[in-house]
C-alpha cells in the first residue's frame, strides 16, 4: 500500500461452464493484464465453475485443486485473492468464499443466504458468520452474490470509535435481467454503511441461458459509482481506493453516530 491507498483488480470474467481447468487457463491469462503491483484481486462468485445446479457434483474439499490454484497465484502476484466456489465440509456442501494471501495465510466466508429461486437453496448449506480481511489499515468484509439483498446482515457497526469494516465487497453471477438491482443495492450498501463498496460479476452466457451483464463497480460512500467496467466486457481493471478519502466523508457526515445497536443472534 502507498499513501493509504489499496491497489485492487477486479476481474471480471466469462466463466466457462462446469470447466474448471478451462476456467484457471483464462484467469491465468486475465491475470497477464495486471502489469503493477496490487494489495487484492477480487474474482466473481463459483468463479471455476459457474452457477450450476449440480454444486453437490462440483464441490471440493477446503484443500482441493481450486485452493490450490488460488494460492499459487497468491504468491505469483503477491497479493490477496478472493473468490467463492462450492466446498464440501463434513459432508455439507457450502457457497465458500475463500481470501488467500501470497503468504499461504487464509480465511473464508460460506456465503449466507443461498438464492431461493434455483437448486443452490436445497443443496447449498447456508453460512452463519461474517470474516473480516485486513490490508494494512484497511478492513474489508465479503459477501456473496445474494446477499446483498439482505441490509440486517451487510450492516456495518462503529464501536470504540471503529467501523467495523471500510468495503464491502460483492462477488456475484447477478443475472443481467436484473442490473438495475444490482446497481441500487450496491448504492445503497455505501450510503448507508458509510463504506466503499465493490462488486464484481461475471459476464457471458451460462448453459442455462442466463446473461451475465458484468457491471462491476465500486461505490463511494456517498453513493457515487466511482467506477464501473464495461458492460458486456470480460476484462481487469486496476484500481485504486484513498483511506483518508474515506475518513474526511465519515469525519463530514458522522451518521454513523446515530446507528441503532443491533446484533443477528
């Protein structure tokens, strides 16, 4: 990091269906387009396989050939990867985002609330705990794809003069029918955490025939697209976010003073 500032590529891809070694070979040659130094490398949800209904038939153990591959790129480009794909743990199957850094450290998030309009809901066990990545200064907390319809739990908290978190970060395959969604609930994700916001969706056409638009962007705290890639486009894009940006607008408008205390039991 220079200057509190955190270097993020936000890939934004068109995943191959059910493919995973197809799906490295085209990450790895994405990754080719990153020609500086970056602190995070965010990749769209189930990026190694889709959103397939057959999560039971796909998923991995923690350990498995994903992992692998994702911790190897790690440490090749010397930064934080995040990204989610199915998991199996003590014979439950989980939407699993993992967040591994070049030194091999990782955590993960079981994304949780599985989308009810497809299988993911019945063979998809839901997640009961948030994870907090910390960046330097920089504390970021991950969500997947659905979630973001849920406000109670992507609420942010301040205590002992912390937030809890500064981004909030949407890794999706948001169908393109409803981009218009997409956009507002990251928008409002920012405005009322007082946070930036990122997400990051996929492109292309699945073999369900769903489209994928992308639309990945970043939100400003204010709820200002600060950024957003081409639609239709699979590609990187490198960015760059200000810490102290980010404190002169809470310092400005300190509502976060005024959020009710709450927790989910």
């Amino acid at each position: 990091m220079i200057d509190n500032e955190l270097h993020i590529a936000i890939v934004q891809q068109n995943i191959f269906w059910e493919d995973k070694n197809a799906n490295f070979e085209r990450l790895e040659k994405l990754f080719a387009q990153i020609d500086q130094p970056v602190d995070l490398v965010i990749l769209p949800e189930t990026f190694n396989t889709g959103f397939s209904p057959n999560a039971k038939g796909l998923a991995e153990p923690d350990n498995g050939p994903t992992f692998q591959w994702m911790k190897k790129w790690a440490e090749k480009l010397s930064s934080v990867i995040m990204g989610s794909w199915y998991t199996i743990d003590n014979g439950q199957v989980f939407n699993r985002l993992f967040c591994i850094s070049s030194k091999g450290l990782w955590n993960y998030y079981n994304k949780r609330h599985t989308f009810r309009l497809s299988s993911e809901s019945k063979d998809v066990t839901c997640g009961n705990h948030t994870m907090i990545v910390k960046i330097d200064d920089w504390k970021i907390q991950p969500f997947v794809c659905y979630d973001l319809r849920f406000p109670v739990w992507t609420r942010n908290h301040f205590s002992n003069n912390h937030f809890q978190y500064d981004i909030a970060i949407f890794i999706a395959n948001w169908p393109a029918t409803r981009a218009k969604a997409w956009q507002r609930l990251l928008q409002a994700r920012s405005i009322e955490n007082q946070c930036y916001t990122i997400g990051v969706n996929r492109v292309g056409t699945d073999a369900l025939g769903t489209p994928h638009s992308g639309n990945s962007m970043v939100i400003s705290p204010n709820g200002n697209i600060i950024h957003q890639l081409d639609e239709n486009n699979e590609m990187v894009k490198v960015l760059k976010l200000s810490y102290s940006n980010l404190e002169r607008y809470r310092n400005k408008y300190p509502f976060h003073l005024d959020w009710d205390d709450f927790n989910i039991n």
